[in-house]
C-alpha cells in the first residue's frame, strides 16, 4: 500500500524546507548539467546551428505543453483527495498521455512545411533532425507526468534523478560521438537527446511501480472524466502563461535570423536560471497546499514561501549584473556577447516573474483559475503588442524589454488578486524581522557546525 505522511508532518515547514532542500540538491545538478551540455553544444555548432536546435525542441515543448492537458496537476490533485487509488491514477495517466502525444506527433508532421518556412526559414535542416525532435513529445510527456506522482508520494530522490539523468546521457554520447567522428551536429545531437529521455522514462515507470502495484488494469470512466474535467481547469492558465514565457522565442525568429534565435534564447536561459528556486519550492508547494483545509494558513504558507523565494531572487539577480559578461566570455566564446544586453534588460522581469510563480501555485492549489487567468492574460497581450513593436526595430534587447513589463504587470495583478483573496495585508509580502532572524539564526548554526 502507498505509504503517506501524517497530515500535520506534511503541513510543517520543516518538513516543507526538508523536501525543499532536497530537491534543490538533485535540480542544483541538473542544472550544473544543462549549462555543460549548452556550453558545449553552442562551442560545438556555432550559432546558426545552435538556433536551429533550439527551434525543433521548441516546437516538442510546445506540443508537450499542449498536449499534456494539464491532467498531470489533476492526477496529483485527485490523489491529494484520496479520491482513487495510486495505481489507478498513474495507469490511466500513462494510457491518456500516449494517446494525446500520438495526435500531437501526427499534427507536427502534417505542419512540417509549414514550420521549415515559417520558423527554421530553412530547407536545409535534415528531415531526420525534425523527425527526432518529434519523437522527443511522447518521452517528455512521460517524464513531466511521473515527477508530478513523485512530488505527491514525497519521493525526492527518483525526483533528483530524473532531473539530471537525460543531461548526462546526452553528453557523454555527445562526449564520445565528439571523440570518434570528430564533430556533431543538429540531427546528432537530438538523437543523443532521445536517448537519454528514453532512459528516463523507464527509470521513472520503474520507480513508480515500486510504490503502489495495485489491482490488475482496468478502464475506469469515471477516473478518466474526472482527470479531464480538472484538467481542463488547470489547462488555461497553464498554456496562456506557457505562452507568456515562450511565444517571444518565435517571435524573434519570425522577425530575425536563427543566429539572434540562439543570442536570445541564452539570454532567457542564463536569467530563468534564477527561476530555479521558486520552481524547486513549487513542487511540494503545489501538493502541500492543496492539502490545507485553511485558506488562511494556505495563505500564510504563500506570503511565507513568496517572502523567502524573493530574497534569493533578488540576491540572484545582483550576482547576475557582475557575473553574465565574464561568464558568456568564459563559458561561450565572445561570438555570444550580443546576448550580454538582452540578458540584462529580461533582468528586473525574471525577478517579478519568480515570485509570479509563488502566487500561480497558490491559486492552482485552491483551485482559484480565475485570478490568475486574468494576470497572465494581461500580460500575454501586452507581451505580444510589445514585441510586435519593439522586435523590428530594437531586435532581441526590444524583445528582452517587452518580457520584462509583461512579466512584471502579471506578478503586480496576481499580487493583487492574492491580497483580495487571502485578506492579508500587503505587508505580509514584505520583508519580516522574523526573516532575518531566521537566516542569523541559521548563520550561526552553520558557523557553530564549521568550527
């Protein structure tokens, strides 16, 4: 039987800042991997190429976010309940996902001229280099879905696995391909990809059997209506606000060439590294506060985690002014300086959009769409009228700035809505002298610990 915390140990910031911790841990890695693997691939195929790459797996992130009907977040709500049973749910989450992936992939073969037209604006990238970049749907899909029932089930560990085990596949294929043949390229690179998603996705099918082998398979209507009906709930504000942090990325490459495609992508990349944080704590936020029967504690819970998070982004961002010059220097070569500006100008944005986050699990945990849907719409429209007006003249920094205010309009209106639903005041969101005590109290425990 599936083993479960008790109800109150759930609930404590202990145990909160424990699973946190833990997780932070295994994504610090994974991370740490990610920046290798996109060091070396931008070193490895220049810049044209590498924005080439970062379109086909855009468009595999697209349709897995599309695709995906948001029925992952309902499975982990339902569970949350004890509506069903855990076997039941990760069976039929399976069954639906394969079958939503195969449409997908069946519509993106259908577009391909289109996108090799419109977004590659190239013939030469190979049709085998596209047709991996599908077949990466159906794995990814998998592999969102099973850490969402890790988060659930508190399993921290298969959690950290599987977020740096597909990075260090592909790059030590990458390693070795780079060793026998001599160099790599797009197609290469996305097979190596596959590889190390397929790995993934039976490392987390295998985990998931060990924690609730159940009865023997059997289709349950009801469980299937109820994941569609609470999935579709999450499914607006997830795709408008996928939309808000995505949709610029073929802008610019509507608008410019793939080389400016690659700039501005590792721009957002090396600021959505802060992200990080908030992401970490979102993935037993979400969970946890589903869980609270209070709103009022679930609001503490948010004012809390949302006051912590935004110091460390901020203190993130500080580091990022001095730091992105000598390490684009560094890490990619002074062919990838363009990106230093755009970087910079996506900065104050990344901040507000990281504590946006916070607000954006709360509203989902209690099941409050509305709010947020409102903010994240703002946001995307003025995302969009920004973009159409800066990108042609201003290039990437004009997209960087349009991000920025739509980011930051959308983390003012979800503060807003917050303030108004939790009847908290707005100086709960401000900076507390229990915060800083907290941190001296930790400081000196460490110290203490050291010497």
């Amino acid at each position: 039987m599936l083993k479960s915390l008790r109800e109150g140990e759930q609930r404590t910031i202990g145990y909160y800042t424990k699973k946190t911790a833990a997780i932070f841990a295994g994504d610090a890695l994974g991370q740490t991997l990610q920046l290798a693997l996109s060091v070396w691939m931008a070193r490895a195929l220049g810049p044209t190429q590498l924005g080439f790459l970062i379109l086909l797996m855009a468009i595999a992130a697209y349709a897995e976010k599309f695709g995906r009907f948001t029925i992952d977040k309902a499975a982990v709500y339902l569970l949350g309940k004890g509506a069903f049973g855990f076997s039941q749910v990760q069976r039929h989450l399976f069954l639906i996902s394969l079958t939503l992936a195969a449409v997908w992939v069946a519509l993106a073969f259908l577009l391909k001229e289109t996108i090799y037209i419109n977004l590659l604006k190239s013939q030469n990238v190979p049709p085998a280099a596209f047709v991996l970049a599908v077949l990466h749907i159906p794995l990814v899909i998998q592999i969102i879905n099973g850490r969402m029932l890790f988060t659930q089930t508190g399993m921290a560990r298969p959690y950290n696995t599987s977020l740096w085990l597909t990075g260090a596949i592909q790059l030590s294929i990458l390693a070795a391909l780079k060793l026998i043949l001599g160099s790599v390229n797009v197609t290469l690179a996305l097979g190596a990809g596959l590889i190390g998603h397929l790995a993934t996705t039976a490392y987390i099918q295998r985990g998931l059997k060990g924690v609730d082998p159940g009865q023997p398979f059997r289709l349950n209507f009801s469980l299937i209506k109820e994941l569609f009906s609470r999935g579709i709930r999450y499914y607006a504000i997830t795709i408008t606000h996928f939309l808000l942090l995505r949709l610029d990325l073929f802008l610019v490459a509507y608008y410019l060439d793939p080389r400016q495609v690659a700039f501005y992508s590792l721009a957002t990349t090396a600021g959505q590294l802060l992200w990080r944080l908030p992401q970490v704590a979102g993935v037993f936020f979400f969970p946890l506060s589903a869980g609270i029967k209070s709103d009022a504690e679930a609001a503490r819970f948010a004012a809390n985690t949302l006051r912590h998070v935004s110091y460390w982004l901020v203190l993130g961002a500080a580091a990022g002014v001095f730091l992105i010059t000598p390490a684009t220097r560094l890490l990619y070569g002074p062919d990838y300086l363009p990106l230093v500006n755009a970087f910079l100008a996506l900065l104050p944005g990344i901040v507000t959009m990281g504590a946006a986050k916070i607000f954006l699990e709360y509203f989902n945990a209690r099941a409050w769409t509305k709010p947020p849907m409102r903010a994240v719409a703002a946001g995307l429209i003025l995302n969009v009228v920004l973009n159409l007006a800066l990108l042609p003249q201003w290039g990437i920094i004009g997209a960087s700035i349009a991000s920025s205010a739509s980011y930051t309009l959308t983390m003012a209106l979800m503060g807003i809505s917050f303030l108004q639903k939790s009847s908290l005041g707005i100086m709960a969101l401000m900076p507390q002298k229990e915060d800083l005590k907290f941190y001296a109290k930790h400081l000196r425990l460490k110290t203490s610990t050291g010497a």
